[in-house]
C-alpha cells in the first residue's frame, strides 16, 4: 500500500519449467476483507516451456481501503 493504492501480490513459488500464468478469478469486498482468488494454468499442451525454472506471480493494483486481505 501507498496510501491511495493497494498492491495485492500473488505468488506461485518455483515451478520446474516456464510457461505458466495467473488468471484472477474473482475479486471482490465484503463487509470485512478484500478476497482475491486466483488460479496458477500451467503450459499448454505441446507448448515448449523451456527447461529453466520459474517464480510465477501476479500483482494487482487497486485502491486503497483498509480491510484485510483473503487469499483463496
């Protein structure tokens, strides 16, 4: 957070191969939180993903309120 803007920070840790992405699929308040869920999609089938690991992760900018934050 920066005072105006809240930064929610996803990470998938190594993955073996490259490839991979995050898709938000939902992200929404309730009375309490801000939940955020997200979902690691691994390399397409055929796709040629290298053979260096990866850290996968994803930042999503938004405004600033102070409610905690759930991960799903």
């Amino acid at each position: 957070q920066d005072g105006e803007e809240l930064y929610l920070i996803r990470g998938y840790g190594e993955q073996k191969t490259g490839g991979y992405s995050i898709s938000v699929e939902e992200l929404y308040l309730t009375e309490n939180s801000i939940v955020i869920r997200t979902e690691l999609k691994g390399p397409g089938k055929g796709e040629n993903s290298g053979t260096e690991q990866s850290f996968p992760f994803i930042v999503v900018q938004t405004e600033f309120l102070e409610h905690p934050v759930v991960f799903k």
